[in-house]
C-alpha cells in the first residue's frame, strides 16, 4: 500500500491550501476547519490521519464524528444501534476517501490504527500517539466536544471540522462551531482556517447554499411596508420573481446615514430576474419609486456578497477597494484595502454597524471588516 496518500490531494482553492499548510506544519498542535460543506474540510482531515498511520508518525487515527438520522433529526449512538452507527461512519469514510486509497486496504486498518469513536462514550479514554479529528461539531453539544477533546493524550495531534456558515444561516443559538471557533482563534499553538464561498468544489454544495439562502429570504416575514414596497414593484414589473423586500429606513435614521447613496428599500430578485425588476433603462424600477417616493435599488440574488454591499454601502466608489466578500466562520467578511479603510468603516463606525444590521435583519449574519495591504504595483515592485 502506498504511504504517499497526502500526495494525491492538490489544494483548488486559496483556502484549501490553507488547510494543506497548517495540516504540514507540526507548529500547530490543535486545527480548526471552519466552513461551508463542500470545501474538503474532511477530505483533506481523513487523507492527512490515513496517511500518519500509513507513514507511522502516529499510532492512531482516532475519528469522532456525530451520526445523526436527516430525517428525524435523532442521534445513533452505538448503545442503541451499533450496526447503524459503525455503518454508517464507514460509509462517511468511504464516500470522502473514494480514488484516494482502496476501501479493503483502509479496512484493515479500521479497529486498530484508524479508530471509530462514538463521541457519546469517551469518559476513561485516552488517545496518546494520536491522530485525532473530531469532525461536524455543529451537530454536536459544547460539553461533548469538551469532553472529546480532554481525551488528546501525550505527543497527539488535533483536528476540529465544523460548518458554522449553515448554522448562522438557520440562526441556531449558542452554535458549537462558532464557539469552538473563537476558543481556537486565541489558543496557543492552534490555528483556524477559515473556509468560505470560494472555496466550495463541490457543485452540489454551491446550489445548496443557493437554496438555504433563497428558502430563508422567502420565508422571512416582511413587514407591512415591506409588503406595500413589494406589491407596487410587483405591478410595474409582473414577469419578474422578487424574492423579498428588505426596508432600511430605520437602520438609516438610526446610524445618521445621510449618503444619497443608499436606497429607502432593496428589492431582491431572483438570479436571471434582475433586468425584468428594472426594466429597459430602468423604466420600471423608477416607476415605482415615483408611486413609491422612495429610493429603490434591485440586486439579484446569488453567491456574490459583494454586490449585496455595493448595493447598501454608504461609499458608493467603496466596492472598487474591496479584495474580497465571503464568509468568515458565522460573519460575512469584508476584506477592504487599508489605505480607504477610513471611508469603508465609517464615522464610529457607523458604516460597518449599518451593514451589519441590514444583514441581520435579512439573513441572521452579522458583518466583519478588515484591512488589508493593497498589492503593490508593477512599478513598486521593480523599485523595491
């Protein structure tokens, strides 16, 4: 059996090569993988523990990971369904391994080096020489994961995989992603790998994300000028799919915005819908504004964040200086160049917190920025 199984795996994305290089440094003592599914948290966790055995850096690869029925939402444990739990753990592995290695080559290893553990029954275990990956700790308690991780014995190494995005999203309270998340972020010897929209490789998980959030914004009760907004919209614009209306007034008033910049209200349309809300040269959306004497704006809804904060941000030049929007654990990250940082913030901050409530109240997530080095030039490069 070949030993070089982390060699079969190449980093697609900017965050995946992050895991790859925290995964290769023995600086870290203790990884956190943060993000969406379908960004190889447990492909690049599963490959790097079969491949410790393999190479005999550590004695064990243990894996705790929740097995939770979709359709009930209950929990098997081994107590009360060992062959369903064992089952459907090895399923797990043998779905994410797949053209890795050879499931009769990974089975022999399981029971002796690679090791199942029900994360309900670890109190007197101690996992020394180890490889241990505790994975989906969304679906997990806090005292649990606690308790999993208690149990890293001496020389062992810490993998932690969970989805605090979708969490956010659903708007689950005191979620143990997030909390594990920010225990992490200032521990010694740990480090956290934040995994966003980007870096999402699987196509299945884009269209779920698309759906999650589609689902959510539909769902959310509008308020009465919300609604009003939404029927007069709907009158000049009959062909097209509005998902939602989102009134940002109050947030206005409450922040002094006082840039002409930002509308009364933001129209939401589904992805394709966008030209049939504004209509050829904007006829329809300006009727409604007419009817309405209130500024609208329409953005479609897709993936891209950062056409959500073009359309609200109080800077109307501020999107030029944004490198990146995307998820950061359970916030949306804004990453802005340092240099108009000032302008993207806003006077104590009252740019930021604005977003930050309009996303809120639209989808349950909060907003983050950060500043950061704008790449230098051609030019400055030579000189340098």
């Amino acid at each position: 059996m070949s030993s070089d199984i982390l060699g079969k795996i190449k980093p697609l994305t900017p965050g995946q090569e992050e895991m790859y290089k925290a995964l290769t440094d023995k600086n870290y003592e203790v990884l956190g993988f943060f993000g969406p599914t379908g960004t190889g948290k447990s492909l690049f966790s599963l490959v790097y523990g079969v491949h410790c055995i393999l190479t005999s850096e550590y004695k064990r690869f243990v894996i705790i990971k929740p097995v939770v029925d979709i359709t009930t939402g209950e929990e098997i444990t081994i107590a009360k369904a060992p062959t369903a739990f064992f089952e459907a753990t090895k399923n797990y592995m043998q779905d994410v391994l797949a053209g890795i290695i050879e499931w009769n080559q990974l089975e022999n290893l399981l029971g002796n080096k690679v090791v199942i553990a029900d994360p309900h029954y670890l109190r007197g275990r101690t996992f020394d020489n180890a490889v241990v990956f505790i994975d989906d700790i969304q679906l997990m308690k806090p005292e649990t994961i606690i308790e999993a991780i208690v149990r890293v014995g001496q020389n062992s190494r810490l993998i932690v995989a969970g989805d605090p995005i979708f969490q956010a999203l659903r708007e689950v309270q005191g979620d143990p992603a997030a909390l594990i998340r920010e225990v992490l972020l200032s521990e010694e010897k740990s480090r956290v790998v934040d995994l966003g929209i980007k870096d999402i490789v699987r196509e299945g998980a884009k269209r779920g994300l698309r759906f999650l959030l589609e689902y959510k914004l539909r769902s959310r009760t509008m308020s009465d000028e919300e609604k009003k907004i939404y029927d007069i919209v709907k009158t000049k614009a009959p062909d097209a799919d509005i998902v939602t209306v989102v009134d940002v007034i109050k947030y206005k008033q409450d922040f002094e915005i006082s840039s002409e910049h930002v509308p009364d209200a933001l129209v939401i349309a589904k992805q394709g819908h966008l030209g049939r809300v504004v209509g050829k040269g904007g006829e329809r959306i300006n009727a409604a504004e007419k009817e309405l004497s209130k500024r609208l704006r329409a953005v479609e809804l897709n993936l891209d964040f950062k056409e959500l904060v073009r359309a609200l941000h109080p800077t109307a030049w501020i999107w030029k200086h944004i490198e990146e929007v995307d998820f950061a654990g359970p916030n949306l990250q804004l990453k802005i160049y340092e240099d108009v940082i000032g302008a993207a913030v806003g006077q104590r901050g009252a740019y930021v917190r604005f977003l930050d409530a309009v996303m809120r109240k639209l989808l349950g997530i909060g907003v983050r920025i950060i500043a950061m080095e704008r790449p230098k030039t051609k030019h400055e490069k030579k000189k340098t």
